[in-house]
C-alpha cells in the first residue's frame, strides 16, 4: 500500500506520489495540483490562485494599485510617448499614400503638420464612426493593399479639403459656394 499526505493548501489525503520532492527527497507540502495551480504575488507576498494574476506578478488587486500608481506618477512619459507613436503612425501612413513625396495632391504644399488624409470618393465621417478613431483608421490603411490605399485615400492641404467639398457639396448636409 502506497503512502499518504495530507496537503496542506486542500486538506486531501493523497498518496505520496502526486507530491513535488524536494532536494533531499522530502515530499512538499503542497501536492502537485496545488502547487500548480497557485502563485505567490510578488508585491502581496500571499499564495493566490492562478485565475488571480491574468500573466502578471502580481495577483489582479495589487496589480490594479501598481497600475494605478504608475500611470499617475509617470503621465508626463505616458503622454510623450503617445504623441511619439501616433506622429510616427500618421508619418508612416502619410509615406504610404503619397510615396516619398508627401505633399498636397492638388496644390502641391508640403508642410506635414497640417496635410490632411482626403477620402476620394469621400464617406470619412461614415469610416471614422466605424473604425472609432484615427489610430485605428492608421493601421487599416497600413493593412491595405497599395493599390486600394491609392484608389480610396489621397493627402490634401485643409484649403484644397474644403475646396473639394465645397464643389462636391460635402458630407455635412451640402455646404455650398457662397456668390458673394
């Protein structure tokens, strides 16, 4: 007859084989299931079960105090980072519609800071509802065959913008050419 433990974690007698050992031969406290099944947060200290730590450290309640404590002591380095990633993704999606060249397509101006995406054959507003954001209508763009991307986008100065909805009415109800 095989010998038996009781865990220490569930209180089963188990036999002795479903224990971890450890150097010196000793059967672990915990049985293997256990043991397997529980982790010690790094920040708490307390053995918590691994539905508790969603991939992290630390177990989800000191994870939220670190998380919380985090984003309001480094906001500063958050919002500089942001802004890096989403002038380096409009500056990658510009390249990708223009080529090399990125300038208005019908005047010409090559200031970036204000060169606007233009849908060509329009329905922005309709794709910015969908998408929910501009970073998000980044990477569609950046998934999008070259060929789609020339078909449907086109990089335009905010005068040449309103130009092209004033002749074509635009989106927003018809705004239409003022004769005076």
């Amino acid at each position: 007859m095989e010998q038996t433990k009781i865990c220490e974690a569930c209180k089963r007698e188990l036999p002795i084989s479903v224990f971890y050992r450890t150097k010196k031969g000793k059967a672990m406290p915990r049985c293997k299931a256990c043991v397997d099944n529980f982790r010690k947060c790094n920040m708490c200290k307390k053995r918590k079960p691994l539905t508790d730590f969603g991939g992290n450290i630390y177990c989800k309640e000191c994870y939220t105090k670190y998380s919380k404590n985090w984003y309001k002591n480094n906001s500063i380095k958050r919002n500089k980072y942001h802004t890096q990633f989403r002038n380096d993704r409009r500056l990658k999606v510009l390249n990708y519609i223009s080529g090399e060249d990125i300038k208005c397509a019908g005047c010409g101006f090559s200031d970036i800071r204000i060169l606007q995406i233009d849908h060509i054959k329009g329905g922005g507003l309709q794709e910015r509802k969908e998408v929910g954001n501009i970073t998000t209508l980044y990477s569609k763009i950046l998934k999008m065959d070259l060929k789609e991307v020339k078909e449907n986008y086109q990089i335009l100065c905010p005068n040449c913008n309103w130009i092209k909805k004033v002749e074509n009415k635009g989106e927003r109800g018809g705004l239409k050419p003022s004769l005076s």
